[in-house]
C-alpha cells in the first residue's frame, strides 16, 4: 500500500517489479492517505522534540523522542480530515 508519490515510477523500481510478480502495489488516493496524517505526526515530533536538539548518543535521541510521546500522549487528539468523502473520491477519480 503505497500514497501517490512518484518513486514507484523509477526504472530501477518499474524492472524489481517486473522481477517481483508477487508484489502488487496498491495506491491510495492523493490527500486521503492515512499515511499523511502519520507524516503530519512526525513533522511535529521532528519540529518539536527532535530539531536543532543535540543529542551525543542515540539513547539519548531515543529518550528525548519517548518523552515526547508521553507529553503528547497525556493530551492527544484524533487529527481530523478537512475534506469530505465526496472531495476525496472525486479528487481518485480523477
């Protein structure tokens, strides 16, 4: 399952594919994705916890991302969709 992203359209990928024809790639549609909201998430751990931080090993990034977990976790909301079903199928359709 893959979001819309081009990657999947680069020779190398297109020939591992062909190689490949157990794998099916399915797509979901562009701005519906689930996959965005958890890109949103770790743009506000990046921007928040992890961005122009200075951690000397990587326990101590590992501690610092768990911290930050915690403290979102005690006031977490559900990220919530700004376009209806009907954008998000007619923008698929397309």
């Amino acid at each position: 399952m893959l979001d819309n992203y081009g990657t999947h359209k680069h020779e190398k990928v297109q020939k591992w594919l062909r190689q490949h024809k157990r794998f099916h790639l399915h797509f979901t549609p562009a701005g519906a994705s689930w996959m965005n909201m958890v890109e949103i998430w770790f743009g506000i751990l990046t921007n928040q916890a992890i961005r122009r931080g200075s951690f000397d090993s990587v326990g101590h990034l590992i501690e610092a991302i768990k911290a930050f977990v915690s403290r979102w976790n005690e006031g977490a909301k559900p990220f919530v969709w700004t376009k209806t079903a009907e954008q998000i199928l007619a923008k698929a359709v397309r």
